[in-house]
C-alpha cells in the first residue's frame, strides 16, 4: 500500500490473477456485464455518450475520470438505479450475462438483486446493525427468518466488520464509525449473494485508514464476486483494479488492463490525466 | 499618502470607544414589542382561565366538575360533570382520526414515493386550498351532504349526529395530515431510497419500511397536531353534532363538544360572573390544558425528526 503511494502509476503486483491461466486477457474470462453503444441523457443534457465496455468475471474495474465525466451515471445505469430519478433517456444495449437488462419484459427489482450497489456516502438504515444486512434477504425471500442470524453473521465476517461489531448487533448502525458505516452497508449488499457489486466512490468520504481496509476487502471480495469501482482517486484505481476505463465529457477515452493504461497510456488525454497533468 | 502616520490616525480610543447608536436601539426596541404582544397575549389569557376557574371552583368541587356524567348547568336541577362534553369531543377526535389518518398518511405516500412531479404540482396547492376552506363551509357540507348521506344508511340517524360531525373534521384535518406527512416524507435523504432500491426492494417496501419509519417523528406529529385542531374545532361540529351533551357513544345521535358548548354560552344571555358563565372558563381551562398536552407531545416527536445522516 505504502509502495503504492511513492509510486502511483505502478500497480502493485497481483499474483493470485498472474497465476489464473492467461485470464488476464479480455477474450479469455467471461464478460459478466457489458455495455454496447450507451448513451445516457438527463433531459437535454447528454451525460454518457457511445461508451461500449465489458466488465470480467471476478475482476474488479475501476472507472476513472474527472468529475461530471458521467462516470457515476454510467455506473448507476448498470442496475437501472438512474431511472428512479426521473427524466433520463438511456439508449444502447447493456448486457447482463447476455441479457438485456433494460429491456421491456425485465423487471427493475430483479435486476438490482444481482447487481448490488455500494453508494459514495454511508447510508446505513436507522435500525439496528444486524437488521441493516438482514433486510434484503429478508424481503426478498432469499432465506428464512431461522437462517438469517447466519446469513447476517456470514455477510459480516465476508465485510470484516464481524468481530468489530459481533457483541453490539442490536446498536443502530448509526453507532458505528463512518468506515465501520460503508463495511455495514458493504454487507447489507453482500447479504444479498448478488453476482455483480457496484461500488461508487465507496472510500471518497473516508479517511486513509479505513480507505485501506475497504481496498483490501476487495481484493478478498472478487474471487466471489465482479466488481466494478467508480473512483476519482487514480492511485486507488492503480492498487486496486485490474481494469481500467478512462471516461471524459461521457466520453470513453481508454479501456484496458490497469497496467497498461496507467503505464503506456495509448491516448495522449489518457497519459494526461493519469500522470496529473488536469483533473 | 501624505496624511498622518498610520498610528496616530487609528489610536486604541478613537477605534473601540462606544457611542449610542440610537437607530440600532428602536429597532431593537420595536422588535421586542412585536415578540412580546404574542408571549403577552398567551400569559393573559392563561390567568383569565386560571382566576375565572378558580371562582367556578369555589362553588363546584374538582371531581364533580372532572368525573359527573351529567352536564346540565343551564338547567334546574343543575350538574356540571364535564364527562358529556368530554365524551363529545373524544368522539370527533377518534372518529376524524380514524377518517383522516389512513387516508391522509396514504395520500402522502403516494404523493411522495409514487407520483410524478407534475402529478405533485397539481394536487399539492389543491390541498393547501382545500386547508383554507372556512370551517363552517365545512359545517354546511356535513348537514346537507354527509348527514343525508347517513340517514339513507342507516335510518335511524337524527339530524344532528356525531358521525357527521366526526366524518367532516376528518375530511377538514386529512389536507394538514396529508402535507404534513408529505413533507415528513420527502426530507428523508435520497440516500436511504437508493439503499433500498439497491437491495431490491420494491417501490412499495422502500416507502412502508424505509421512508416511512424514518419519517417516523415527523409523521407521528403530524397527527398530533391535526388531532389538536380536531379537538379545538368549533363551527363545524356544532353544525353538524348539535348541542346535546350526552354521556354516549352512538354516533347516531346528537352530541356536545366542549367547543360547542363554549359558543353556546358564550352567544346566549347567561349573566356574567355567575357559575353558569364560569363554567365556559372551566371547560375553556380543561380544553387548553388537552391541546397544550397534545402540543408538548407533538414536539417531543418533532425534536426527534434530524436522525439520519449526521
């Protein structure tokens, strides 16, 4: 981590995907999600345009851009989370597992419950911690009331939140430290065995510390789960990822192994951006 | 550049020393008087209550006055048991609750979590308009509309009757309960809705268990604060309810409320500084002291609203 700091546009070595037989390559593992040709617009103004990516299985990308690029739009579209808002115009084709998410006979609900969220602020219900992760089984039907004690105890062991907070289950989640906080609601998502987390800026309102912690967790998270990360911090993006995509003005610029775009950047604003040059 | 040197110009004495700003004390002084005509106006009425009760007391002991089921005081032979004008006012409070409640919480649920902006924009001034409808409009509503209404149900109904008076103050309270509750229920962060969303939760579990509950205190206050008003409320319920103080729960007939019956004395040609004109001061007495126990509970509940986030 601290190797990290010194020297932001190496990524520190990864050798649990080094040794995964040549997955490294885009080809070779499967593309869990996909966007093909999206454009995403809040009434006139266009936030997303013609950005086509795919996202590995048991990979974590890492989305980076300056801010208002349309990197959280374009997150937020990959489980239909925009269309709460209002007027937005979504076009393209986005694919989970080959599927079209967003069309006509798909319902919304069923498509959050495979793609999780985790949001840029903690924002843990106002009940207690253990009914913060219990609920979305809960109401989904996802296990019985006799079974959730495990489920919650399971999330929080996955979340490493569990030994911190095992005595206090029943205190309000709002107790908690805010890094304790985003653990929690990293849970409440896991609890849920979704197949795709989407994480939006999950560590900007933290502080290092527990910005470490979340970083680490994910490196435990992918070998159950895709992940996709929305950061503006280009060295959290550098240690995290094995993939990076570039976005400015809604703009794909760059996609490619994180190695890669962070050390012989094939677009000139993408070697600009990473080397700090604007942003 | 030329002038003084900067330290004999900007002396400690010529900067700090006070001088009375006459302009700055009028102002201070006419706000004063404005936020003192309300503080005042309250205090005077609380000790004309207070001594006006005390001389009724003197001739009618507390507990005849707080436990008798006979409120007869203009009549011979007289009784002042309040529990008829109290049992009369509960029925209306209860009743319009029952009416308003539901109706009004539904009303913002839909308004908050389900409408479209536009849907909103409609229906919200046509509440705040339905809000300022005068009370006795109201009253007429129920003897021509809501009373009839009842009667070709259920034959039995007199033309007074506290069904109609409970049915028209809910319908009075449901626009104060509704937007009331409405904005209760939008302050509640988007944050929260997104977790839900996130979760899988439908539009329907997000607003019954997430936005509901955390709108809990402002929710539950607004009901309280309707409730007040349904207790205070006097041109309707005479109106429709009448004025005979029965110690009954038929909805069917004629009742009292303690407004009700506050007017009726108060317009009649009762004697001042008799025990009959006092007895309005006992009821007017009890009345406040019901509204002010609702009110403290309203706030107590409101100070609770600011939970999440922070």
């Amino acid at each position: 981590m601290v190797a990290a700091h010194d020297a932001p546009l190496v990524p520190r070595p990864r050798p649990e995907i080094e040794r995964s037989e040549g997955r490294m390559e885009p080809v070779a593992a499967t593309p869990v999600l996909e966007a093909k040709g999206v454009s995403i617009a809040y009434g006139e103004k266009v936030a997303v345009r013609e950005v086509s990516l795919q996202f590995l299985e048991n990979r974590i990308t890492a989305i980076i851009g300056p801010s208002g690029c349309g990197k959280s739009t374009l997150l937020r579209a990959f489980n239909r989370m925009n269309e709460l808002i209002g007027d937005v115009h979504t076009t393209g084709n986005f694919l989970y597992r080959g599927e079209d998410i967003y069309s006509r006979d798909v319902d919304p609900v069923q498509v959050r419950r495979r793609i999780g969220m985790v949001f840029q602020k903690p924002n843990p219900f106002p009940r207690s911690i253990f009914q913060n992760v219990a609920w979305g089984p809960a109401i989904n039907g996802l296990a019985l009331k006799s079974e959730l004690p495990a489920r919650v105890e399971e999330a929080l062991r996955m979340a490493a939140l569990w030994d911190e907070v095992k005595d206090r289950l029943d205190d309000s989640g709002f107790s908690l430290s805010g890094g304790q906080q985003q653990r929690l609601c990293i849970a409440r998502t896991l609890a849920m065995e979704p197949d795709v987390i989407l994480l939006d800026e999950p560590a900007s309102a933290l502080d290092p510390v527990s910005t470490a912690a979340i970083e680490d967790l994910l490196f435990e998270l992918k070998k159950r789960y895709t992940i996709v990360i929305v950061t503006h911090n280009m060295q959290q993006a550098a240690r995290v990822s094995d993939f990076t995509a570039f976005l400015e003005s809604g703009k794909l610029v760059e996609f490619g192994e994180t190695d890669q775009v962070f050390t012989r950047p094939r677009q000139k604003r993408t070697e600009d951006y990473v080397t700090g040059r604007f942003g | 550049m030329n002038g003084p040197a900067l330290a004999e110009r900007v002396t400690p004495a010529s900067l700090f020393r006070q001088s009375i700003d006459w302009k700055e004390l009028a102002v201070r002084g006419g706000l004063l008087l404005c936020a003192s005509i309300s503080v005042l106006t309250t205090i005077g009425i609380v000790v004309v209550l207070a001594t006006e009760s005390f001389g009724f007391f003197r001739h009618v002991p507390v507990h005849d006055f707080l436990l008798g089921t006979r409120w007869a005081p203009l009549l011979e032979p007289r009784s002042f048991g309040v529990l008829p004008l109290v049992s009369g006012t509960m029925i209306v409070v209860v009743g319009s609750a029952v009416v308003a409640v539901p109706t009004g919480l539904a009303t913002a649920i839909y308004l908050s979590e389900y409408a479209s902006p536009r849907f909103r924009s409609i229906v919200k001034p046509v509440l705040e308009i339905l809000a300022g409808i005068p009370t006795v409009v109201y009253g007429y509503f129920a003897l021509t509309t809501i009373t009839p209404a009842l009667r070709a149900i259920f034959p039995a109904t007199e033309v007074f009757n506290a069904a109609s008076a409970a049915i028209v103050v809910g319908v009075m309270i449901l626009p104060m309960v509704a937007s009331l509750c409405e904005d209760a229920l939008s302050s509640v962060p988007r944050a929260q809705r997104e977790a839900g969303f996130a979760l899988g939760a439908t539009r329907g579990e997000v607003a019954t268990q997430i936005v509901v509950p955390a709108a809990a205190s402002g929710v539950v206050a607004s009901f309280v604060l309707a409730l007040s008003r349904a207790i205070g409320e006097t041109m309707a319920v005479t109106l429709a309810a009448g004025a005979t103080p029965r110690f009954s729960l038929n909805l069917l007939e004629s009742i009292q409320t303690m407004t009700a019956y506050i007017v009726q004395v108060s317009l009649g040609d009762t004697p001042a500084h008799t025990v009959e004109y006092q007895t309005i001061f006992a009821v007017g007495a009890l009345l406040f002291l019901i509204t002010l126990g609702l009110n403290v509970l309203a706030h107590r509940f409101l100070r609770g609203i600011h939970r999440i986030g922070e």
